[in-house]
C-alpha cells in the first residue's frame, strides 16, 4: 500500500501561513516568508515550468519527494486559495482529490493534473488517492486542517516539517486540532541549510 505523506513549510512558533489567508492573499499576511527557501530551487523552479535555480540539497530533497509522489489530497479552502495562482498547468502533475462540502464536476488542466472533489471522509479521499497513485506516495498538499484529519484519523505514514528560522506570531497552526489519542512519532531524518531545517518523522 501507498505510504501517506505531508510535508509542510512551518515557522518556529507553529505558524503555516500568516494572518489574514484569503484567495488573495493565499499565504497570509507575511506568508511568503516561509516559502522563501523552496521558490529559489532548481527542482521547484523545474516543477512551475521555469528553468534556472539552486541545485543544492534543499533542492534534491524537494526532487525526491515529487518523484515519490503519485497522488495528492488537499483540503477546498487550499484549492480556493491556490487555483488562481496555477494557471493552466499547475505543479502537481498527478491526479488531486480536494476534499470538500461542496462538490463540482472533476477539473482537468494540462500536465497531468485533475481536480476531482470528494464530499465525504478524509478516508475516501485517501483510498481514492491510493487507487490513483499507481503505488507511489500520496502526499497531503494542505493545508493544516487536512493533514490535522490525516493525523487524527491514524493514516498518515510520514510528516516533513520544513522548520524555518522565523517567529510568524500570528495565522494558522499547524497543530491546532489534533486532540485524541497522543500519536508516537519516529525521527527519521533531520537535514539542515542556512535557510532550513527538515525534519522528517514516521507514525509510530
């Protein structure tokens, strides 16, 4: 079975986005800061469609998790907020299930990418997504509450935090609702560059 993965940019006090996220202002007030790392890769820049970049570590990690990747889930509200940013060929290129309370016909865009939209659990996303991955990963793209509903849910296999050195103060925690049962958690990888930390653990 597909493992299911999240990796996520996140501050040093907790913060996935900044205050204030909307569709247009997708990452918050000040958001951005905690993307600065990723946008400058080579592998990043590889998956927008644009060429140049930093080959560096940073870089490699980001391209082994893509390549890893077969499937995404992602929640409406980072649907929402993000397909105006993503124009025709967004950078998944693998089927996407957005999990939602207000369901549509599938979207399909260039590159390999499909919107299909799941009005129902976070399970039926995921086994849909595990259905479509063609036995590579599926990655959790976001946001917060749905890797939050992963978690709670006893599905998520791995979590990456990309620790950045920065104190956002305000917007969306990444673990805000994640009452239940305490989830054991394994470091498997910790890897650091001037500009982050990446952290990957396993569910115990």
């Amino acid at each position: 079975m597909a493992k299911v993965v999240a990796e996520i940019s996140m501050s040093l006090d907790g913060f996935v986005t900044g205050p204030g996220d909307s569709p247009e202002l997708g990452l918050g007030a000040g958001g951005e800061r905690l993307h600065e790392w990723v946008v400058k890769l080579a592998s990043w820049r590889k998956q927008h469609g644009m060429e140049g970049g930093e080959d560096t570590r940073d870089s490699q990690l980001l391209e082994e998790a893509v390549q890893n990747t077969g499937a995404l889930v992602m929640g409406r509200r980072m649907f929402d907020h993000g397909i105006r940013h993503w124009s025709d060929n967004p950078p998944f290129h693998n089927p996407v299930f957005v999990l939602t309370h207000r369901p549509r016909e599938p979207l399909v865009k260039e590159g390999g990418t499909t919107f299909t939209f799941i009005n129902d659990s976070i399970e039926n996303a995921i086994a849909q997504a595990q259905a479509a991955a063609g036995g590579k990963d599926v990655a959790i793209a976001g946001g917060a509450d749905v890797i939050q509903q992963a978690l709670r849910a006893g599905l998520l296999t791995e979590l990456e935090i990309h620790m950045v050195p920065v104190l956002m103060g305000d917007g969306v925690r990444l673990f805000d609702r994640t009452a239940g049962e305490p989830v054991e958690m394994e470091l498997i990888r910790l890897e650091q560059s001037p500009d982050v930390i990446h952290l990957r653990f396993r569910t115990v």
